[in-house]
C-alpha cells in the first residue's frame, strides 16, 4: 500500500517486493511517476539497485529449488485461482492504477484490466498439464521425456499496456513452474508492483514472483539480463532493446521470447461492410492513444471505397473525446509520457513533409482540460504510399496512415511490404478472398472481419522484427519449459569396452 506523506498529494511506494517481503532498496533510490494527464509527478517508487537485483534473483532461486519446484502441478494451480480470485476482486483499483500511470483511458484500462483473471484462470489450468512422452526404442532402455521449467525468469515489461505484460508473463512462467523477477518499465511501476499484496495474500511461497522498478540499460534491466543467475528473459519492448538484450543475455545462453513492435496491415476491400470496417479500423488506430503493438496503423483501403473511408475516418476523429485518463467520459487518454508525445508529433511533422494529405489532427492538445497534459489529437493522413515513414516506422501514436490500393494483389503486397509482421486485419464479404489474403499475409496473427480479439488461448507474437516466440496459447508454457529426456537402462549391463 502507498504511504501518503503529510502535505503532499504524491504518493510514496517504498519498498520492493523480494523473497516475500517489503524491502527498502538497499541504495535508497526512488523513481518519480510521472501523470501524463497532468505532466506533474504523481507517485515516487522504490527503485531497486544492483544488491536488490542479485536478492530478487537469489529469492527466486531459492523458491525453485525449494517449495514451488517441489509443489504438484495441481497445487500451483490453486495459488494460482486464488491470485486470479484476488485480482479480480482489485481490478477496479488496479485499473486506476494504470489509468492514472500510464494515461491509458479509465474505461479502457477497467475493460481490459476487469478480464485478467480469466486469463490467470486459464493459465492455472495448464499448470498440472506439462507431460512428456515415452520413446519406442527397444527392450533394453526405457525412454521418455519429461517438460521441466527453464528456470528463473527476467521478465522485462514496457509502458503502454503494464498489467496485461505482465499477466502475459506470468500466467505461463508460472504454470509451468518457473519463478520470475518481474521488471515493471521506469515510466509505469505502479500497477505492477501492487502485484506483489496479491501475491502475498494468494499466499505464494516467498520468492517465486519478485518485483523490482528501475530503469533498462545500465541499471536494473541489464543487471537481470546481464545476471547468471537468470535462465530466460521474456521481454515486451522495443526492437533496439531487445537486439541489446541478446547481445548481453547470449553470453549466458539464456533463453528469449520478444514481443516487440509492429506495423499491422487493416485492408478494407470495397465487399466488405463498410460500416463495420470503419468501426474497427478507427478504434484500432487509436486504441490506448496509439500506444498499442497491435494497432491497424496502416489502413489500406481499395481505391472504389477510399474516398467514403477517408470521410468515415474524419467524421470519427471528430467524436473521440481527448481528456484526462480518469476521467469517464474519455474516450482517448494522453501519450504516456513526454518523449513518446515528441515522437508522435515528430512523424506528424514527416507525414506532412514526405507528402501524405493530413485529413484531420495534427496537433497537440493543451490548456482546459489537457493542461499540461501529454495529449495529441487523434489524426489521419490520407495519401499516403508505403514507402512514407508514417507508414514504415511504428509511431506509437493515435496516427492512422490511409493508403490506397487497387486489387488483391496489390493489398497483398502493400500489406506484405513491411520489416514487422505482428499482427493484419481484413475487411471483405468475399470467404474465398477472406481465405486466399490471409494464407498471403505474413503475420503472426490475421483477423477477417474482426480486429485485436487476442485472448488467453490464442498464440500471440510476430514474424520478422516484430519479435521472437509467442506469447498467449499453449505455445507460450512451452516456451517456458525444457525438454529434458531420460533413458534408463532396463538389463542393468553396460559391457566393458575394454575387455580384451
Ligand atoms: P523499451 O524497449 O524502451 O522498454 C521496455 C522495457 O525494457 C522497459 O522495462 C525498460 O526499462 C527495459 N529496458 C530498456 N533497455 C533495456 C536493456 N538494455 N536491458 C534490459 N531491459 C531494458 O520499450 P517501451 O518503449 O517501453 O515499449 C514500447 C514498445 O513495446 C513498442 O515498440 C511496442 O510495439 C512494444 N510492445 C510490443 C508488444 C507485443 O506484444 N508485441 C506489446 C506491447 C508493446
């Protein structure tokens, strides 16, 4: 729980979580949490130091090799329910949490939020489940294999979506039986961090979850990263970060699941339903302010029904309510932070310079309501080719670049034309077309006449620099097992090779 000092209203969470316990940080430090509806700091946060990391690791050792590595599957599985239980119970409060620390939209972060634990639900139901095979060979071995936890587990989240990041990280760790140190990113360590009340009260043995705020490179981030101690990294972020982490993690041969950026495909054919179209292809443009990996950022749009969509985007950005995260009425909150509102108005201004025709938006959003708020205005180009860098370069904000095209192969290639391959949406009333441009489209995920319906079960992560793994479905508690195999001799005689 957060200590409120007398005369302030900026809230205090001082301890670390480690080992079970509230710890202070062995250094001191505290991180300042910026509210990006106000631009003011709203909470100061532990921030760990390298002593702190080097216990998190050591707790989650201990747990490994001790309770939680001991412990049936089947009892994993009911800390786990009870975790879920408990989350729900405080969505609401962790929702707000979110809300307030990243300027996520408060209607959005208690949708979201308020679904965690079915996914946490889920995840308990895998944890009883990881069974190997046996080996037909011959009558003199008996071989199997068994699925064993990697180990302890860095997992490393990034600012826009911090609670779901992290229930995509623990719900599989944790049922395939592994132990974490969860690494909330510097902007958004809130949320996170209150993590560790549940798991207290689930009643976790001390040490299989650790949570420890810091920074990336050169702090905290790369201590786990760098840390021999630490078996995988599953990591959500930027592609630059993640190129560091395996230039640092490979000399430990520790394993990787990256989920990083993407530049997602949304192509309108002219049979689609129009009207259905627009509603997905605007909410997925600036879903979360932008600030989503699997936004349809790239709207490609057939030349027949371009002019109606450019019209259906403009008439739209008029109706998205721009304003404070907490506030109910918002429909659109602002970036998450400063550097992030820089950049996204950065490739506004190279939107305009490569060409593209800006429709509507544009600009950043200030005094009233938006004070000094990190707030930008939902924005559209029309005109846009795709060699543009609006529409090559993932901008993270609530910027919709439309482009034309003219037939299938046309949409296939423009879609395919891309160094991500995250996440493709198409519009079409056509199922044989449906089939055909989804089979073409190189992308972790395709959705036909839907957009961003990710869940539990469905696998989730990208071709090419869009990340490396899945998270989400039964390919994610695979990717925190190892495959051990076992052969045991059923004679008892080894001849001696040297006996004559
Ligand atoms: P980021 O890479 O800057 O930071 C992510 C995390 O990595 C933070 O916790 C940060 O402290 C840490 N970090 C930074 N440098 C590090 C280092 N050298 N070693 C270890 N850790 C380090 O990313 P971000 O800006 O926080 O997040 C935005 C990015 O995340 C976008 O590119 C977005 O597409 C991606 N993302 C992807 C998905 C997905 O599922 N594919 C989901 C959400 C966000």
């Amino acid at each position: 729980m957060p200590v409120t000092p007398a005369n302030s209203d900026i809230l205090r969470f001082d301890r670390l979580y480690i080992g079970g316990e509230w710890v202070l940080p062995e250094e001191g430090g505290m991180i300042e949490s910026i509210d990006p509806s106000t631009g003011a700091v709203w909470a100061l946060v532990a921030r760990a130091g390298r002593g702190d990391v080097d216990r998190a690791v050591a707790a989650a050792r201990a747990a490994l090799e001790g309770p939680w590595g001991t412990m049936p599957g089947h009892e994993r599985a009911a800390l786990m329910r009870r975790f879920a239980d408990l989350y729900q119970a405080r969505a609401g409060e962790l929702a707000e949490l979110e809300a307030r620390d990243s300027g996520r939209a408060i209607r959005e972060a208690r949708a979201d939020i308020g679904s965690h634990h079915n996914g946490y639900h889920w995840w308990a139901s895998l944890a009883d489940k990881a069974s190997g095979r046996t080996i037909p060979f011959d009558n003199t071995v008996h071989a199997f294999t068994s699925r064993v936890p990697v180990g302890v587990v860095a997992a490393i989240t990034p600012w826009n979506v911090p609670l779901m990041a992290a229930a995509w990280k623990l719900g599989p760790a944790l049922a395939a039986g592994c132990t974490v140190v969860l690494k909330p990113a510097e902007q958004t360590p809130v949320g996170t961090l209150e993590l560790g009340r549940l798991f207290e009260a689930a009643g976790f043995p001390p040490g299989v979850v650790n949570i420890v705020p810091g920074y990336g490179g050169g702090d905290v981030g790369e201590w786990l990263v760098a840390h021999p101690g630490v078996d995988k990294v599953a990591f959500t972020g930027e592609g630059g970060t993640a190129r560091a982490i395996v230039n640092v993690g490979s000399q430990t041969m520790k394993r990787f699941t990256f989920e990083l950026g993407g530049k997602s495909p949304h192509i309108i054919f002219d049979d689609a339903d129009i009207d259905q179209a627009l509603n997905a292809a605007t909410n997925s443009a600036w879903t979360l302010c932008g600030q989503s990996c699997a936004l349809g950022s790239r709207v490609l749009v057939q030349r027949s029904v371009y002019d109606r969509v450019v019209a259906g985007f403009r008439d739209c950005a008029a109706r998205v309510r721009v304003g404070p995260a907490c506030d109910a009425n918002t429909h659109m909150g602002p970036q998450a932070h400063l550097a992030q509102l820089e950049k996204t108005v950065a490739y506004i201004g190279y939107g305009k310079e490569d060409g593209a025709e800006l429709i509507t938006g544009g600009e950043r959003l200030s005094g009233g309501i938006h004070g000094n708020g990190y707030f930008v205005q939902p924005t559209v180009f029309a005109g846009v080719s795709n060699d543009m860098r609006i529409a090559q370069d993932e901008i993270f904000g609530p910027v919709a670049a439309l482009i034309p095209f003219d037939d299938e192969d046309d949409a296939v290639r423009i879609a395919n034309d891309t160094r991500y391959g995250l996440t493709a949406g198409l519009w079409t009333g056509d199922t044989g077309r449906a089939h055909r441009v989804a089979a073409k489209i190189r992308a972790g995920m395709v959705w036909v006449n839907t957009y961003r319906f990710i869940r539990w079960s469905t696998p989730y992560g990208g071709f090419g620099a869009s990340g490396w793994g899945r998270e989400n479905g039964v390919e994610a508690l695979d990717s925190y097992l190892e495959t051990k195999t076992t052969i045991i001799s059923t004679h008892g005689r080894f001849p001696d090779a040297y006996a004559d």
